[in-house]
C-alpha cells in the first residue's frame, strides 16, 4: 500500500510540472471524479480544466469552490449526456478547437442502477456505453491532443479509467456488445474486462501517453440516486453504519490524481530528457509498476485503490487467447458502425 503521505508529497511535486496543464474530467459533476478533479486544481499552477457532465447546477457548485482552491486555475463546463457517442463526438470536436495539447483524461462517468438493457439511439446499451464505449470514445477521438500533450514540455501525458480491476469475471467473446444476453451482472463483467484489455492496447499504440484503469474501493458517491426508493432508502440508512469502511471523498481524491499523476507508473516509451514525462518523481521507497502484461513499465496499468497493482487470472487466460485484439477490434468496429449510422441521419435531415 502507497502510505497517505507520500501520495500527498507527490500530488505537491506536480507543481514542479509547470503552468498550464490541459485537463478534461468526463463525469466529474459528483463523486470520485469530483473528488480527483479538485485535488487536481489545488495541486496544479494555473490548470485549464474542463468539466463534462449533465448537471449545470452542480457544475456551477464545484467551478465555484476550485476558485477558492486555486484562484489562478480555469475550470469550463460543457454540459453532455455521454450515454450517447455522438454526444462524446461533440465535446471531443469542441475541446479540440480550444485546445492544441491534453495532458490529463479522468473518466469517471456512470449510474447505479437495476434496469435492463437500456438501448440509445445509437443501438447501444446505455449503462455499457457509460462504463466502456463512451470511456473509449474519448480516449480513441483524443489522442491526437493526447499525443501533443506527451510531445510538448512538461511532456505529460495520461488517461484514468476508474472502474474495478481486479473483479474480472467471464465474459462472452461472442456477445461482447450483450445484444443477446443482457444483464446487469454480465454489463459489470463485461466492461471491466474490455477497460481492462483497452490500456494495453492503447499503451502499445500510443507508447508517449500512460493509460490507467483503476478501482476506487468504497466511496460514498450518490450513485445510488439513480435507483428505485425501495433501494435507495434502506441503502441511506446503511451508508453511516458503513462509513468506517468507506474511502473518504479526501483520501479518494488525493488517491487517485497520485494513480494518474505518479512516476511509478510511466508511460512505455517517455521522452528522453524530460524529468516530468513519466509523470511525478518516483518516491525513494516505491518502484516503477508493472503493466497489466506482467512487463515493468510498459505503460497501461491495473491499480488497485492504494496504488498496487491488480488484476486475475481470468484476464490473464483472456490475454493469452488473444482477447485483446478481439476487444480492440470490435470497439472500433462499433465506432465506425455509430459514426456512419450518425452521418446518415446528418444527411437525411439536410436532404
């Protein structure tokens, strides 16, 4: 476990990066992206940081208090529901005229419910375009930026995925967009492995910028207000009786802006010369991490909450019978299926 107080030291060091780190937090209106988007202003110089999510009020809440954190940094809402990738399309082309360089991508975005499959317009189950398509979307629009953002000083570049590594399941090769056999159980499983599968496949295709999925641990977020008030009372009731094992939103936030900020995880192939482009100084007393391919260094990373390293042998039987191209392969086959769907509705209205 990464003690409390070297996390805190290293968050500290970012400071040393310079002014003007480029952030986008997707998600961030509340809880765990919430919490890391503020422990990223307080410890940054002068950041520009833009905040997706769907609520406006509670966007304005938070711009609010990152100006008493840090009255130098930028935080700019753009309002998106990214249950929808055209949506996802949106904010990327709109970050993409604002900004040359994207330094930090802190994915957060999801709902806490027991519904069924919930299809979009697009074809595609809400609560998995949520955990896994949307998530992907950015990363896969945003590179360019991302890839400028580890090619210019302070050469910083990163993504976080926060999901839950660590509790891989099964999951159906054949049905991995759950067309078939949708279940809420099956969703969990099947995005956390795809998270998974996707930062090695992103690190080996883009080896300036680290990619990270990590697990929270308990954290009292408010997900629970997307569920039905015969859940969601006895779960209010429970929540203190809990909170001696639940992460504080504090420790939460300072935890996992050190998993998408720290050396220890460094990207496959850091500019040289830059002593920033693997992230923060790696403490005396810690190590660079191994990726999830079990290689030190190699640029995608499965962390658990206190910055060790997880993962399963169930991901690791799936690496090994090639699932990761599988992954790879459908992911962007879903993308180009949704962008032409997408154009042809463009068209049609202007015709």
């Amino acid at each position: 476990m990464v003690a409390l107080d070297i996390v805190h030291a290293s968050n500290a060091q970012l400071r040393e990066l310079g002014p003007g780190l480029v952030a986008l937090f997707v998600g961030g209106t509340s809880g765990i992206g919430e919490f890391t988007l503020k422990a990223f202003v307080q410890n940054t110089i002068s950041p520009r940081v833009y905040l997706v999510g769907r609520s406006a009020s509670a966007a304005e809440r938070i711009i609010k208090e990152c100006e008493g954190l840090n009255k130098d940094g930028k935080v700019e809402f753009l309002q998106a529901d990214v249950t929808e990738l055209a949506e996802v399309d949106r904010v990327c082309k709109e970050i993409g005229t604002r900004e040359k360089t994207l330094n930090l991508l802190v994915q957060t975005q999801g709902n806490f419910t027991f519904a069924g499959r919930q299809e979009n317009d697009e074809g595609l189950d809400r609560k998995m375009t949520l955990n896994y398509y949307s998530r992907m979307c950015f990363i896969h629009n945003l590179r360019p930026l991302l890839r400028n953002g580890a090619a210019s000083p302070p050469h910083f570049s990163r993504t976080l995925s926060v999901l839950s590594p660590g509790s891989e399941r099964r999951v159906d090769l054949d049905d991995l967009e759950l067309k078939n056999s949708y279940s809420g159980m099956k969703c969990a499983n099947h995005t956390v492995l795809m998270n998974d599968l996707m930062t090695g496949e992103f690190a080996s295709r883009e080896p300036g910028t680290t990619f990270v999925h990590s697990f929270p641990a308990g954290v009292n977020t408010g997900l629970a207000r997307g569920l039905p008030i015969w859940a969601r009372v006895p779960l209010k009731v429970l929540t203190p009786l809990l909170s001696p094992f639940l992460v504080s939103a504090d420790e939460t936030g300072a935890r996992q802006l050190f998993i998408a900020t720290s050396g220890i995880y460094p990207p496959a192939k850091p500019v040289e010369g830059s002593p920033f482009a693997t992230g923060t100084p790696v403490p005396k007393t810690l190590n660079v991490m191994k990726g999830g391919d079990g290689q030190t260094g190699s640029g995608g990373y499965l962390v658990n909450w206190n910055g060790e390293i997880t993962g399963n042998k169930i991901l690791d039987e799936y690496r090994e019978k090639g699932a990761s191209k599988t992954v790879w392969e459908h992911t962007m086959g879903i993308f180009d299926r949704v962008d032409k769907a997408n154009q042809g509705k463009v068209d049609a209205g202007s015709s």
